[in-house]
C-alpha cells in the first residue's frame, strides 16, 4: 500500500493541519499556486515531493516548476496540471488511471472512463465559503482510491 498526500493551493500559507495531514505519506503531489519556496521546503522534510506550477506561482523561484508532470507508482500512472481545463492528453489513451488537479479551491473526487479525478481542495487561505482541505491518494497494487479531509472547520 502506498499513500499519496495531495495538496494544492497553498498560496503561501502552510497551515500545520495540513502537515500533520500529510506525515505518514510515502509521497506528496502539490497541485500549483504554492505561493513560495517554503511550502515546498516544508512538504520535502515529510516525504518525496512532485509539484507542478499553478497560475500564481510566477516568481522567479517557480521558473523551474513544470506545467504538468506524469509519475508512475507501480502500475497505476498519475499526471498532475493545476487547472484541469488545461489538460494537454487524453488521460486514459496515455495510460493515466489518476489525475491530480487544483485551481478551483473545490475539493473533489470523481471518477470517469476509468479514470480518477481528484482536486485535494486548498490548504491555504479560505476562499469564499470553500472548505480548507487536502486529500489521501491510497495505491494498492492496481486498486486506487483517494479521500478528501476537512482540515480546519
């Protein structure tokens, strides 16, 4: 069994909710608008760490941080885009089982055509009414399933 943290924009802010969320991954994947390089210096002490750049991340520390990024995790693929509108592949032609995505602060879990949609939500600043969250991703072997948590009510 391998457990994914997943967590997305954080837009500078890392609440220690979400750490103690995320102790215990085997890896972690920030969906964009991370806000600074300290959020990623913090999500590294826990566990591996992929990110991938969202529309804030604009300053000069970012410029290294892909657009997408595609990761394999036995058999089960994951690509990772911050907005998922932008979306460049068709995920189950490339083999994707799951997509991680943020942009919309909305956490969600959807699967479609085989594939798993999962926005962790935002772990940042409150937005509107929108829950601050993150999420799990859970692989074993060739089954997938991923959670939600409401990390500050």
């Amino acid at each position: 069994m391998i457990r994914i943290g997943l967590i997305s924009d954080t837009h500078g802010l890392m609440r220690p909710e979400a750490l103690a969320f995320l102790e215990g991954s085997d890896f972690i994947v920030h969906g964009g608008d991370i806000g600074n390089a300290g959020i990623l210096e913090a999500l590294a002490r826990i566990a591996p760490l992929t990110v991938v750049r969202g529309n804030n991340d604009r300053e000069a520390w970012a410029d290294r941080i892909a657009e997408t990024e595609l990761l394999t995790f036995g058999d089960v693929r994951l690509y990772a885009i911050h907005d998922l509108a932008q979306i460049d592949i068709d995920p189950r032609a490339a083999g994707v089982r799951v997509v991680v995505s943020g942009h919309s602060h909305k956490p969600n879990v959807e699967e479609r055509d085989g594939v798993l949609y999962v926005n962790p939500g935002s772990a940042g600043p409150r937005r509107f009414r929108l829950p601050i969250s993150a999420a799990e991703l859970r692989i074993d072997g060739g089954a997938v399933s991923a959670h939600v948590a409401e990390l500050v009510s």
